[in-house]
C-alpha cells in the first residue's frame, strides 16, 4: 500500500469516468450533459497529466502522451462550449453534437489511459 | 535539456496537482455560491467568470468584486480560496526553491549546459584533459591559434580558473574524471567534428586510462599523452598514443643535442617556438665536469644524457647512496650497460642547498650545474650559491611552477627547465601543423652540418625571426584548383611552381619547401624540380604572403594556371 500509488490510480480512474459520465447519452441533447461535470472532467484531467510528468519509462511516456491528448480534447470541448453560450445564450443540438464527440475523442485517450495503467499493473509480478 | 526538464517536472508534479486542485475547488464554489444583484435578484457567476475570478484573486492580483459585488457568503468561500491558494503558492515556491538548490540537480543542469555546448561546436575540435597549468598554457595557445576545444578536470577549482582566463572564444569546460568514458562522450568524443584528444593531466595513469578509452572508443582520433616517466611512456605508446611527451626526456634529449649538434637545437628550437621567435643563441656545451642536484625523474634523465655525452658527473641528492661504483650507479638510473670500466658518476648525499655539500662536489672546478629538485626554492637556492661559487658557471634550472616565472627571470639561468612550457609547445608544434613532428623527427637524426646549412637558408631569407610554418595537401578538398590545373596543364607542375617563381621581374614572397610526404615516405628539402603528383603532402615554411598566395592557387584554377603558365614559353 503507497498513498502516491493510490492517488495516482484514482485520478487516472477518475478521469475516465467522469468524461464517461459526460459522454453518455443522446448526442446532440443537451439535457444528457452537464456543464459540472464537463468542469470536473477537465479538473481532474489536468490532475491526472501532472501527476504523469517526468517517467522516463517508455510506458511512462505513452501515459503522459495519452492524458495530454484527452486534455486537449476536452479543453477543445470546452473552448465550443464556451464560444456557443456567448454566441447565443443557450446550447443548440448542434453545439452540442460537437462538444459530445470531442469528450468522446479526450475518453478514447482516457480509456487508453486506463488499459495501460491496467497493463502495467499485471505485469508487476509479486 | 529535455532530461533535466523532465526531472524538474517530476519532482514538482505534486506541488502542480495541488496548485490545480485548489484551482478547481475554488472555481467550483465561486460559480455554485448565489450572490444577490443590485436588484435584490439572485444570481450565479458563470463557470468562466469564476474561472476568471480565482484566476486573479489567487495570483494576489485582485481586481476586486466582478461582474458585481458579493454576498457575504460568497465573500467567506472567497476569504477561504485566498487562504488555500496562498498555501499553493507556498507549497509551489518551497518546491521549486528546494529544485535548483539540489546539487545533484546543479550538477544535472551544468552537465547539460555542457553537453549542448559542446554539441553547437561548428569547427573541428579537440577535447583537453586536465586543466592544470600546462593544461591552461595549452588551451591559452589553442585559443590563439584558433583552435576549439571542450575542456575536462576533476578539479572545480581549475575549472572555475579555466573560465576566468582571457580567451579569444569561449570554451565549454566542466569539472569531471575524465578517466570515466561517459565524461569523454559528453566532451564530444563521439561528435563527428572531434579531431583529437589530448591527456595532460599530471597523473600518468590517468592520462594513460583517458588513452585506453580513447583508444577503444575511436580507434581513429589523434591522441596526444604527456607522461612523466620512461615506464608510463612505454605503456603509452604501447596502447598506440600518437604522440606522448615527456618532458623531462624532451628536455634532457634536447639537452643531449644541443652537446652533440648545437646548430640542430638551435633549428629544433628556433621552428617549435611560436612564431616569430629570434633565432636562439647557440649553447656553449662544456667538457668537463658537471654537478647535478636532485636525482628524480629529471635528474636521472640528465644525468644519462650528460654522461653519454663524455663528462663527469657528481649528484648530490638526500637519497642516494654515497659511492663511486657503477654497481650502485646502475642500481639508482636503472642502467644496464656494464661495460663502462671507468665509473664517470660520483653520489654524494646531501641537499644542494648546503654550501659545504657543493664544495664537497667540486663544484668550484666544475663547468655545468643542472639544479633539478621539485622544489623551486631550493632549486634557486642551488644556483644562486653556486654562481657565487663559480661565476662561470654554465646553469640549468629547473622552474616547476609557473607562479615562480618572474622570479627564474630574474635570476637568467643559462637554460630554465619549465616542464608546462615544454609540454604546451611541443603540443601546438604538433597538432599546428601535421608532418612538422615526424620532420622535426626527421632532423634529429641528421649532422650538424645539415642544420647549420639549414639555419643558414632559413635566415638568408627570413632574417632572424622564425618563418610561418605549415603544411599543405594536395587532395581535392583542399587543393581543388591546383589539382584541376595540373590536369590540363602541358608540363608537370613542379614545387618550385608552388614555392614562389618570379613574375613580371618580381621577386616572390620568400617560401621554402621544408618537407614532401608521398605515400608515408618523407623526402626532406626536396628539389625544387621535384614533380608534384595528386597526394602529395608538403611541409612549406615562409611569410605570410607567401601563405596566402599559395593557398589561393590551391583553389583557384585561374591563379594556379597562371603560375603554372607563366613558365611556359
């Protein structure tokens, strides 16, 4: 048991599932998404990045290669949700649709994220 | 860079995670906490006005309450946020504080610094181990004559000294063992513009462990190894150094010269000085006697000179044993000629320094003193009692460190042994000018006759200050002009066509052709109607017009036509 060892997990994991939550549901509906937990996806993905910097494994380096994709996607989703609110004060299905498949892109990478941490952690024998 | 940075990052990535952390909560509660607008209306700022917020509050910016004034709720999260981010800050600070103080991080980011220094070199270089004083002597010489270099020392003292020189350029140098291979990799072993290596530390057997690696490592760069004694120079050369110096053989082999063929030394002398020396007095050799004080590594080289050279010698050393027989004579220099029936060296214990041991010596009747302890006081103390002793005196000293330089002035011994200076010149005349070692090599073997005749040719043309010395190949990269004219031209181009011919009835800058190496094979003063051939490598002494003439038709067809043209009728 190692506390680093748990925050790490936990905010790779975490990531993943918070941008699962956000993605699920209709595409372009936007009573499906929240704009909080879109907030908390982000929050907790910067979290996650930062905490990957500086292994210089070559696994190391897929990992923080990975968050930094998801991260770009879902300040990009951020970013259109931004711009669509100032535009016309309220989200239309088509914004919408396009801030859904970003996300969806950032939890292609998170998933990615988590396989490897899955991967990484078999491969430790006992 | 990229190493550094990342380890950096590592071990800042929790202080980050913190700094994020305490960013989101605090937008989230800014944007969630209902604050009531000038119409007693209840409103929420937008995630992004939070953002916005917490950006400028928890820089200490403070822009104050926007869009609009807070509730008093609002403003005890806000009071909160401040108190968290400040500890952020802290924790961030501390952190990156506690990074560049670490010296395995110092040394992380001076090792980088030096690697992507020596990386960016543009010219050929050479990589200089050891910066002690013959190792700074070199370098101040590298650096006039142009040359690059990346410097090692384990000591960071002579390193820091190193940086504070007055140089022309600067030179990456870094405090590290050289003996270890990855230091001489960062030195740029591997670079493709490396052109040598150059151990001269004052440990032979690191010197010899820089060689091994070297050797191992680019079997094919130019290595040059100084050495203190005849048994590390063997090993040397025995790894395959190209050049090792010794200088107390240097100095005592051209010792033994200026006895047998003065006018040889005085040409050795005169071409391996820097440039523009006067032509150097010939040595008055005595027969006779001599009286050497000090019987180390120097002393024991002298003494064999002088003694083949057919004198007495008499050594005064606190160490030897007092006797007269070769038996102990052989013991002490480790000579094994057992012939010699009469024993010409006479061991007298006693430090030089002792008026009464020198007499004892015989030094009121001798011709020669070499004072040749490692110390410098006392070697002066020598000389300076023996000169009142014996005014006619012919003295050697020997300076061991460069600080005491003003003081050897001003005492003018006949000759002053300088070990750093001995190595630092035999260094550039070797790596100044390629061929110039293997003639000087060359003119060692030769009579005296042929250098006084030498001598003779050389000032009839230069006076007495030394000619420019350096050598030339005629091979495309270097020649491409000259090469294309004597394939077109109709008679062979001969070195006199190179060394100067006189044009419109002017006399050309005066050149002389010292050496022609074809094929391994090196012809000294070749004739001026020897053909050139492509290949071919010349050794060429003369002023520096005549330098730049040169290499001007070497590569220019039109100037190397011209030349080649004008004799032809």
């Amino acid at each position: 048991m190692n506390a680093e060892k748990v925050a790490f997990g936990f905010f790779i994991l975490f990531a993943a599932t918070l941008n699962f939550g956000f993605v699920i549901g209709d595409i372009d509906n936007p009573a499906h998404h929240n704009h909080w937990e879109l907030f908390c996806a982000v929050a907790v993905n910067f979290v996650a990045t930062a905490l990957k910097f500086g292994d210089r494994t070559h696994i190391g380096a897929i990992h923080l290669a990975s968050s930094l994709v998801a991260l770009l996607q879902l300040i990009a989703a951020t970013l259109v949700w931004f711009f669509a609110d100032q535009a016309n004060r309220a989200i239309n299905p088509a914004d919408m649709a396009s801030i859904v498949s970003l996300a969806c892109g950032a939890l292609l990478a998170n998933i990615v994220s988590v396989v490897i941490m899955v991967v990484e952690t078999t491969m430790q024998r006992r | 860079m990229n190493n550094v940075f990342f380890n950096a990052l590592r071990r800042l990535r929790w202080p980050l995670a913190a700094m994020i952390i305490i960013f989101a909560l605090s937008t989230a509660g800014v944007a969630l906490i209902p604050g009531v607008d000038a119409n007693g209306q209840e409103w929420r700022p937008s995630i992004f006005q939070a953002l916005y917020f917490v950006a400028y509050t928890a820089t200490t910016i403070g822009y104050g309450e926007l869009p609009q004034g807070f509730s008093d709720i609002q403003r005890l999260w806000v009071t909160i946020v401040i108190f968290m981010s400040v500890f952020g800050w802290a924790y961030l600070l501390a952190s990156v504080l506690a990074l560049f103080q670490d010296k395995g991080f110092q040394s992380a980011l001076i090792h980088t610094r030096f690697r992507n220094r020596v990386q960016k070199l543009q010219g050929p270089f050479y990589i200089l181990c050891g910066l002690g004083e013959t190792g700074r002597l070199v370098a101040q010489a590298l650096d006039q004559i142009g040359h690059q270099f990346s410097a090692l020392d384990i000591d960071e003292q002579s390193v820091l000294e190193f940086d504070l020189q007055n140089l022309r350029s600067d030179h990456p140098a870094l405090a590290a063992n050289a003996t270890l291979a990855d230091n001489l990799l960062i030195a740029g072993l591997n670079h493709p513009r490396c052109k040598g290596v150059l151990a001269l530390t004052a440990k032979d057997e690191v010197n010899l462990a820089i060689g091994v690696a070297v050797r191992l490592l680019k079997p094919q760069l130019r290595l040059v190894s100084r050495a203190s004694n005849g048994a590390a120079a063997a090993s040397m050369r025995m790894i395959g150094v190209d050049e090792v110096i010794n200088p107390f053989y240097e100095f005592a082999s051209s010792m033994d010269i200026a006895m047998r063929a003065p006018d040889t030394h005085r040409l050795l002398s005169w071409l391996t000085e820097a440039r523009g020396a006067f032509l150097p007095p010939r040595i008055p050799a005595p027969p006779g006697r001599w009286v050497v004080c000090g019987h180390g590594r120097f002393g024991a080289e002298m003494v064999q000179r002088i003694e083949q050279g057919g004198y007495d010698v008499t050594i005064i050393d606190p160490a030897v044993y007092e006797s007269s027989s070769s038996q102990a004579r052989d013991l002490q220099s480790g000579m094994a000629d057992g012939d010699n029936l009469v024993s010409r060296v006479r061991h007298i214990a006693g430090a030089g320094t002792d008026e009464a041991v020198l007499l004892r010596a015989g030094l009121a009747a001798a011709h020669g003193l070499v004072a040749g302890t490692d110390d410098d006081t006392a070697n002066l103390a020598i000389a300076m009692t023996s000169r009142r002793i014996n005014p006619n005196l012919f003295v050697i000293a020997r300076q061991n460190l460069v600080a005491s330089g003003p003081l050897f002035e001003a005492f003018k011994a006949d000759m002053t042994m300088v070990p750093s200076a001995i190595i630092a010149n035999q260094c550039l005349a070797v790596l100044r000018t390629a061929h110039l070692s293997s003639f000087l090599r060359e003119v060692r073997r030769r009579e005296n006759e042929w250098a006084r005749e030498l001598i003779g040719d050389l000032t009839g043309k230069f006076g007495a200050r030394s000619p420019e010395v350096w050598s030339c190949a005629l091979i495309p990269s270097e020649a491409p002009g000259l090469l294309d004219a004597i394939k077109y031209s109709v008679r062979a181009a001969q070195i006199s066509d190179l060394v100067g011919t006189s044009q419109n009835g002017r006399e050309p800058e005066p050149c002389v052709a010292l050496a022609l190496v074809r094929e391994d094979a090196i012809v000294l003063r070749p004739e001026a109607a020897t053909p050139l051939k492509g290949g071919d490598q010349l050794l060429l002494a003369g002023v520096k017009a005549a330098r730049h003439r040169i290499s001007a038709m070497m590569l220019n067809a039109n100037a190397a036509k011209r030349a080649l043209g004008s004799q032809r009728v």
